[in-house]
C-alpha cells in the first residue's frame, strides 16, 4: 500500500487505514482464473488489478473458496471482494463499490438423464441441486423454499460440476458464462449438458467492500472503476476473453 499510503499522508486530514487492504476472490472461470504457475488471470481480476494502481493501493489479490472469502468481508473492515452478486439479502451487509455486468442463472442437467425442462421453480424443487456455499446461486434457492435435503452445497464451482458429471446430483445452478468456461476446462464437451429455460436474473455481479472499509479508499476505486469504463480498457480487456459476437 505504499503508493496510497503516500498519496493518504498529504490530504489534509485523512486518515490512514489501520488495517491493510486486502483483495479477496474465488476461482470463476472466465472472471477469475489462478493456473498452475500462480498466475493470475481473467476478465474480472484484471480490471480490478487496473482499479488498483489507477487508485494507488498496492494490494495483490488472493484466491479462497468462496464461503471463506465471504466471511472474512463480513467480519473485517478494509476488505474488497469480487465478483459479487448484489442480493437483497446481502445489500446492508457491504458497500458496493461499483458494477461489472449483469449476469443470467440456468439450471443444467446431463443430456443423458433426458430430464423434462425446467421453466418454474416448483419443477426445480423435486430435483437435487449442486451450488457452493454461501453463494448468491445457493442462497437464492434456500430462500425459495427448497428443502435442505435437495441441496448439495460445494466448496467451488468447478465442485458442484463434477458432482454433476459423476450423476450424484440433478442439477447445476449456474450462469451460463461459468459453465461455457468450467466445462470447456474440465474437457466436457458443451453438448453433454442441457440448459434449461431461464428461471432467474441477477442483480449483477459488483466489486464489493467490507462494512467500515475507508471511504478515500472507496472513492478511489469508484472513480478508477469509472475511467476504465469510460476510456475502453474494460472493453480492451473484455476482448481477450470474450470474441465479439
């Protein structure tokens, strides 16, 4: 945090944060990737890694299962995370310091179990699903009354994926950016799945902070967030990932 540290010391009246910054995220293929050599990688990391050094906070980003991550923005200040879904239910719990993009949730099942298409969430509800802890995917179905007995919550998405492919559970919830991605890395071909009608939008996916992080700290990041959009680097980076359609 050297550079921030600096720039904090010369405002008139700001304070340094007591604690450091710390940049917490989950493995989420294409957004968030970590390979074999510890590089990090994908759509969401570098545009926060951008946000960063325009911002002057000198943070590295650090990979947990998402149930982790996900307390320890709820019980420290001074904490970002990403990429977060803005729920209701997780609205007064975290400042949301600014929105990547707006994302659509289907469930997918194996082609070859030739399950009848899931359109409402009462048909959802007879099937067991896989989704990882504390995930907006999994909080949203415990709020829509599915029985505890038909959830099978994972420690990542990749996980829930495979209980997929091994039939030990019905059903993923998931979006189909994620699934494009996990399938193609896990070697599955797309074809092995089947999409169901769309049942679910989200409210987006947000770079997030813990309750009581420092408010220069937040400014920052918005009006870097801001001129990333503004001068292309988001559309720059995005091209890498994603082919033009």
């Amino acid at each position: 945090m050297i550079g921030f540290l600096l720039w904090a010391m010369s405002q008139p009246g700001l304070a340094v944060p007591e604690s450091p910054i710390r940049v917490l995220t989950e493995i989420l293929p294409p957004l968030q990737l970590q390979g074999g050599n510890g590089r990090q990688q994908g759509l969401h990391v570098e545009v926060v890694k951008e946000a960063l050094k325009r911002a002057g906070i000198d943070a590295g980003i650090e990979f947990h299962p998402w149930a982790r991550a996900y307390q320890i923005a709820q019980d420290q200040p001074n904490i970002l995370i990403f990429s977060m879904v803005r729920s209701p239910q997780r609205e007064p719990l975290f400042i949301w310091v600014s929105k990547f993009r707006d994302i659509q949730y289907h469930f997918y099942s194996l082609n070859a179990r030739k399950l009848d298409d899931i359109q409402d969430w009462r048909q959802a509800r007879l099937l067991t699903v896989a989704a990882p802890r504390e995930s907006y995917e999994l909080q949203l179905l415990e709020s829509l009354d599915f029985e505890a007995t038909r959830l099978a919550p994972t420690v990542t998405q990749i996980q829930s994926w495979r209980l997929l492919l091994k039939g030990r559970v019905d059903a993923v919830f998931a979006t189909e950016l994620s699934a494009a991605a996990i399938l193609s890395e896990l070697g599955v071909a797309a074809q092995t799945v089947h999409k169901h009608t769309q049942v679910s939008h989200s409210p987006g996916l947000y770079l997030a902070a813990s309750s009581g992080t420092d408010e220069q700290i937040i400014a920052g990041l918005r009006h870097a967030m801001q001129d990333i959009s503004n001068d292309g680097t988001y559309q720059t980076i995005m091209a890498k990932y994603f082919r033009p359609e």
